[in-house]
C-alpha cells in the first residue's frame, strides 16, 4: 500500500514533542514536508527528524503531501486548514478547531465540498479512562447522562512559554487552551447532546496576583485571556453541566475530573469507577485493567492514517469539535454580557 504522505505547518513545542515523533516512525506514513513562518526553525526541525523539504508557504507542499497537520497559534488553524481542503489535503488540526463559530462553519463547509476528512486533536478521548467510561456508557450501565460535573483544575500552571497568553493569536486563554478538552470528552460521553444555553463568569484576576507559578514566567501587567472559567450549560435533552477550568485555581492540588450521574448509576471517568444503587444496596465498581494496545498520542495518529485511508471513522468528527467551539463562544459571550446566552 503506499504510504500517506504528510506535510507539518507550525512546527513548535506540540509537533516536535507529540505529533512528529510519532509520525515519522509509522510505516505506513512518510514525513515528507515541514514550513513554518520561523523557516531557520523549520529547517532545524527538518534536520532533527530527517524530513526532506522545508516549504517557504504552505501551498509549496500541496504537490507533494495527501495530507496535513497544523499545529500553529489558534488564529491561523482556520484559514490553514482551509486552504489545504480546498487544494484536497485531509487535515489533523490542533486544538481548539478555531478562533470563532463562523471559522468552524467554513472549515465543515470546505471539508464537505472537498470530501476530504477534518480531524481536530482532542486527544483526552483517546485515554484510558475515556476508553473505559465510553464502553461503560455503550453499554448502557449508568443509564441516561443527567447531571455532569467537569474540572479542570491546575494550581498556579499559567504557561510561561509560547503564545498561549496572546489574545490576538489564541483567541482566551485556560478555557480555550485547556478547558476545552475536558467539554469535549465529557459531552462525547453524554451522547448526542446539543447545547441550549450556557451562563458564566469568565476571570482574568488570579494571575495578576504576584505569586509562585509553576510553569514560568508571563507578564501579569498586561494579562488579558481568562485563568479561571465557571459555567452552568443546559442541553437540548434536559441534562446538564456545572463547568470549572483554570490554570490558576487557589486549590490544594490539580484536579481533572468528569462525574456523569445517569438515570441508572454514576461515573467517575478519571477514577475509573462506577457508583450503582440497587433496592438495598449501594456499591461502587473500580475498572482495575482495561486494554488499550498503545498511548493516546499513537491512537490519535493512528486513528488519523486509518480514516485518510478509509479504515476507520474519524473519532472525533468536526461536527463534534464544532460544538465544544459553540460553548467556548457562548461562555466568553455570557460572562462579557453578564447574561446567559441562548444557543
Ligand atoms: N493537544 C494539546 O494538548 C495541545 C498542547 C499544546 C498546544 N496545542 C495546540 O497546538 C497549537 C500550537 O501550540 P504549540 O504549543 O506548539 O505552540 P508553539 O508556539 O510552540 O508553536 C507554534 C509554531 O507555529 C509557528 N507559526 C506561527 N504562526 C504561523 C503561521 N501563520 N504559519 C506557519 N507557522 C506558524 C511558530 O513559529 C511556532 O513554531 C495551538 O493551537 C495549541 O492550542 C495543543
């Protein structure tokens, strides 16, 4: 079978330290072109991972690409991804899918009307514990998903390094960076589930605060994406979510937590329990071993190859991130407006 060839664009910290090493041992794929607006950067990263061609611009690699994996700041993954569809490249996107609702919109649109396949990374379903809590949910053990309870918690971890900070280039800061993936898991878990209304309050005041942070330094005088989101979000199916992200909660330790409380029995993803009551009992299940042949990051490429090459659904479909991108812009809009928003 030939193998798939892919093109990198933007090859800082995420494509050099998950995505390029994993690519570039698969059989089945070659690494044939890397670009990046920093082009003495991409010629370094050319060198370290031994990939032949090193673009001025994207478009100087759709000759020679099937496909391609963007890893830029957040306000180009739209306009990139575009572009590649529409020349009939299939794409891998970091996450979040884009800046805006309206950019994910074109970004489907030019998916469809290219038949090419749209992948964004949100590589948290592709972890043990989402593989376990999503057969526990196929397999109907807790019922309907009513009451979801989602934190993403980190004590003092504003990043210090990149870009993640700059508005302009990323679009917010923990609910778009990190938060993000923690929607998406926890409403792939609830099923097909459209979001309603959101209401919330977006912070920006827990890092500018002079105190300790454990991932560096970033200017606190000029901090200006959110570091701690709340949020209330209601479904079309009457259930609901209580929401929490942050990179610099004042808690005792990080927490990352999913809890579904289904009309049946309860689950606790990152616990890997599920919680039954019966007519005179209560009892809690732990899954002590669940198999999973590789780590999430090869899963997710995997998972990429096989649906270029028509082996596999992809497994998170953009209409999916789509939706974690609807409530990222409604919680920005509520706590801006300071009113719930209808969806
Ligand atoms: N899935 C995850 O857990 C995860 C983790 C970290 C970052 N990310 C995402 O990956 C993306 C990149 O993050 P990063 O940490 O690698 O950032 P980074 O700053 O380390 O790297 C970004 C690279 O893109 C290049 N670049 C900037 N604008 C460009 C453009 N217009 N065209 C081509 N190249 C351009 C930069 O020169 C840099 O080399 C972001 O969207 C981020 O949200 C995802």
């Amino acid at each position: 079978m030939a193998k798939t060839r892919l093109g990198f664009i933007g090859v800082g910290g995420i494509s050099t330290g998950r995505h390029l090493p994993i690519f570039t041992k698969m059989e089945e794929v070659e690494v044939v072109a890397v670009q990046d607006i920093n082009n003495q950067h991409a010629l370094e990263v050319s060198n370290e991972f031994s990939i032949p061609k090193v673009c001025k611009t994207p478009a100087d690699m759709y000759d020679s690409v099937d496909a391609v994996v963007i890893c830029t700041p957040n306000k180009f993954h739209a306009p990139i991804s575009i572009e590649a569809m529409r020349h009939g490249k299939h794409v891998l996107v970091e996450k979040p899918m884009a800046m805006t609702v309206e950019e994910c919109e074109a970004m489907m649109e030019a998916e469809r009307e290219n038949d090419v396949k749209l992948h964004v990374a949100y590589h948290y379903r592709f972890m043990k514990p989402a593989i376990a809590a999503e057969k526990i949910v196929e397999r109907g053990m807790i019922g309907e998903p009513l009451v979801v309870r989602v934190q993403g918690l980190r004590r003092r971890k504003v990043p210090g390094w990149g870009v993640f900070t700059n508005n302009e280039l990323q679009g917010g800061g923990a609910l778009i960076d990190y938060g993000c993936h923690l929607l998406d898991l926890s409403m792939h878990l609830m099923g097909n589930v459209q979001p309603i209304e959101v209401s919330s309050n977006a912070y920006n005041r827990l890092s500018r605060t002079k105190s300790i942070n454990e991932w560096g330094e970033f200017d606190r005088e000029n901090f200006e994406v959110d570091d701690h989101v709340s949020a209330f979000i209601r479904f079309d199916n009457g259930a609901s979510m209580l929401f929490e992200t942050s990179w610099s909660a004042n808690i005792p330790r990080d927490r990352e937590h999913i809890s579904i409380s289904g009309t049946n029995a309860g689950l606790n993803v990152f616990e890997m329990t599920v919680n039954q009551a019966d007519e005179d009992m209560m009892t809690t299940m732990s899954i002590d071993y669940i198999e999973v042949k590789e780590n999430y990051a090869k899963l997710q490429a995997q998972n990429f190859i096989d649906a270029v090459n028509g082996h596999a659904d992809l497994k998170v479909p953009s209409a999916d991130a789509m939706k974690v991108s609807k409530i990222i812009e409604a919680i920005y809009k509520s706590s801006n407006e300071n009113k719930s928003v209808r969806l």
